[in-house]
C-alpha cells in the first residue's frame, strides 16, 4: 500500500493565523502526547507511523508549504511539488505518475489519498488496512471510508449504500449507490436511516485504474513529461473527475471521531485552554479562546463565546458561530504573509514602507535554528542589512567565509552572493531596500552547506 497526502488550502478561514504559505494544518494549536503543541499535520503523521504506514507515505503540495513541511516533519519525508495549485484531481495525477515512473509501483498496488489534516481517532488509520483488503477483494474501481454519521448534518456529503453489508475477513463494507451533497437536515435523517454515511473525503484505488485514466484523458503517465505539461491539466476535483463516473464502488463504515477543524468555532473546540500565548482571560468569559502570536498581551473580560486571534497579519474578534463567514468577509483583501516558517527557521516582518519615489524599504526579525543554513543566494532588486541581534554562525559573502557574532552589522549590495549558517541559534534584523521587495526575488545557487563551502577560497 501507498498513502498519498494532500496538503492545501489557502489559509482564508482560520486568518489571522493561517495566510497562504502557513494553512490551517500548520497551526500549532492541538496538544501532543508530552503535552506539547502540535499541528493538525503533525498530529496525523505522528497516527500513521503509530499504524506503520508513515514508511509508506508522500506528501502532494504546492511550493509554497514546501519548506513548512519540511520544518515540521522533518526533512526525510518524501514530498511531491505541483509546479502550480490546478485542484485536487491534478494532484493526484502528478502523484499516480510519480509512484508508476519514478519509484516502479506496481499497476496493482492499492494507492490511498487522504486530506493532510482530518482529526480523527487513531484507529481511523486501520481502517487504510481494512480499505486496501477490500479493494484487493472486489477488485473495485475505487474504495472509500465512510464515516457513520452521530446526527443529521447540512455540512457534510453522504455516500448511499446499495443493498445490504457484506464481509471480507471479517470487515465491512458495501456497494456504492450514489453520492448526494450537503443535503437538507430533513433530507440527511433520510438518508442516515438507509445507512448513508458521511464522506470524509479518502480515496482508495489501484494505481492501474488511475494512470489508465490518464491515459484515456491524454495525460503523461511519465513524472518528468507530466511536470512539464502540469498547466494544461484541468482544474477540477478529484470527485467530479473520477469519482461521480466510476461504475464500481465499495466503502467501509468508521465509527468515531472525525472532525474538519476548518473554522475557528470548530478548532476552538479542540484547543484545551482559553489561552495560548500573552494576555488574559476572565472566569465570565465562558467559552471564549484568546489565540495570541504577538508580544502585545490581549485581555478579554465578560465576553462569552468569542475568539479572539492574533498573528503579524492581524487580529480578528469574532463571535464563534459567525466565524465561519471570515472566508468571505476577507476574500477580496489580499496581502503578502507577515510571518513564515521555513526550513531553516522562521521570519517575521516588523514593518514595510513604500516611498513616493517607488523605493520599498522591508525590515524583519529572522531566526535560524542551530545548525541550519538559508541557501547561498544572491537578489537582483534589493539590497539588505543585516544586524546580528544574538547568537552566533557562519556567513559566506561573495565566496569568502566569514565569522558573525551578536553585534555584527553585514551590508549586502545588489547582486552579492550570500549565506549564512546558525552555530548556535541565530537572531538577526533584516533590512532589505529596492524596487521591488518579494520573496520571489532570490537566486538561488546551492542549498547543503558542505557544497556552500566547497565555493569559497582557499
């Protein structure tokens, strides 16, 4: 079995916090088992190497949730980039490709896709088991978990069964008869008392059905032709293209905990303490949550049923059951991430001024972790200052290797090639002056810090 992972979103609802390179799985707001914070993406991948299938697993992600993964997983998890975000659907083609060409999997092996994020009780996973036993059984077209719904829900789509439970080793599951989305309550207590259960959105099938797919729609099944192709592709969903047509279906029920922690008054509902990070909150503020990445403490006394968010992109206060409209509210104001997490560290921006003439000035407060690098790289339309607040590391300037310490000041012009490596963790205040002051505007030369050092003179 293979476990593919979508990780997504644009990270409108759960703004402030979630911009678009740091989504809702990101947020680490969940409690571990040390009783540390984790995010929604660490709280899964920690299940799926408890069901052993974290060996068996990738990742599909645009670039710009790169780095996070790698910062919160660890940088030996197999990651798959779409060149482009182009839907669900895309995505799974890209990995189906890369699994068939480049890593050699067999056309009969059973491929799982699941969301990066589903907050779940941790035998959900075995139910991956159970669904790969089926699909290997029926030879079905496609698979999928469906969760038993506890309540008659307009949230959610349904998947209808077609006659009665069958059984294979012992486990459940029956044929598909139709889909039915986000039906009225009255409709969804119907469909409950005919066993219809709730789509959590997984998808099981063997790699053969997928890449024939392809190749029927004249899609490359070879990674390297497909990434090259990738913005012809269509965009469109995996439901709409390959679900809502297969002929044969089977799913297996789950009973238990599933939530989409996709809005705040959702998420708050699993965050075990009113406050995380600086401020207050007082007894008469009866379900209330104060999330607070700023240094500026927030104090919030006799107002029920709130959340209150707080992160370098700004602050919301929000009563809990209107939250879910900040996707709307927010959806025509567009503006660049103000803080990131990144493979070597993290970035906040402090402040940012566009002057008359057209001059951009950026300042922001970088950290890196000991013994992590940024790429040796150089920019074309801006210059930056650097001041080493704390810490100290190892700078390359121009292919020559430098010493820095807490008080330095580094200057780097236009064009100048440059890196710089924590010995032990590195703060530092970043001033960047040009024309134009985004991210896209580095060059990058090497990343690994041994080959770093292999540029610079004798």
């Amino acid at each position: 079995m293979k476990v593919v992972l979508l990780s997504g979103g644009s990270g409108k609802r759960l703004w402030p916090l979630s911009n678009d390179s740091r989504s809702k799985q990101f947020l680490k707001v969940l409690v571990d088992q040390e009783h540390g914070q984790q995010s929604m993406v660490q709280r899964v991948w920690s299940q799926l190497g408890q069901s052993g299938l974290k060996n068996s697993a990738i990742l599909a992600t645009s670039r710009p949730q790169v780095e996070m993964l790698q910062s919160q997983l660890g940088f030996d998890t197999e990651i798959i980039v779409e060149p482009e975000r182009r839907d669900t659907f895309p995505a799974i083609a890209l990995a189906a490709g890369h699994l068939y060409s480049v890593k050699g999997v067999s056309l009969q092996e059973v491929v799982m896709v699941l969301p990066v994020d589903p907050y779940v009780e941790d035998h959900f996973f075995d139910k991956l088991h159970h669904l790969e036993t089926i699909v290997q059984h029926t030879q079905a077209d496609l698979g999928l978990i469906g969760v038993k719904p506890d309540h008659p829900s307009e949230k959610f789509g349904y998947i209808v069964p077609h006659g009665e439970v069958t059984l294979v080793n012992g486990i459940e599951y029956y044929r598909v008869s139709h889909f039915t989305e986000k039906p009225r309550e009255e409709k969804a207590q119907m469909l409950i008392e005919q066993q219809a259960l709730w789509n959590c959105g997984v998808f099981a099938f063997r790699l053969e059905y997928v890449i024939n797919e392809m190749i029927a729609r004249g899609i490359p099944i070879q990674y390297d032709e497909l990434l090259k192709q990738y913005d012809r592709l269509e965009k469109i969903s995996f439901d709409y293209a390959v679900v809502e047509k297969a002929k044969h279906i089977v799913v297996t029920p789950y009973q238990g905990q599933w939530k989409d922690l996709g809005t705040w008054n959702t998420l708050t509902e699993e965050i075990r303490t009113p406050l995380i990070g600086k401020g207050l909150v007082t007894e008469d503020c009866a379900n209330t949550h104060v999330i607070n990445e700023l240094e500026i403490p927030i104090t919030v006394i006799g107002a029920p049923n709130l959340v209150v968010a707080a992160s370098p992109d700004g602050i919301l206060v929000s009563d809990k059951d209107a939250s879910p409209r900040i996707k709307d509210v927010m959806k025509h104001q567009e503006q660049r991430p103000m803080y990131e997490e990144r493979r070597w560290g993290r970035y906040r921006v402090l402040d940012y001024i566009k002057y008359p003439d057209g001059r951009e000035v950026l300042t922001k407060r970088i950290c890196i972790s000991a013994g992590k690098n940024l790429s040796y790289q150089y920019h074309i339309k801006r210059s930056e200052v650097w001041t080493i607040v704390s810490g100290e590391g190892e700078m390359v300037l121009d292919d020559e290797l430098l010493e820095v310490k807490k008080g330095d000041v580094l200057v780097i012009p236009v064009g100048t090639k440059h890196s710089l490596r924590a010995t032990n963790e590195l703060e530092i205040i970043e001033v960047q002056t040009g024309s134009e002051l985004v991210e896209e505007d580095i060059v990058r030369l090497e990343m690994d810090w041994h080959e770093i050092l292999q540029l610079c003179a004798p």
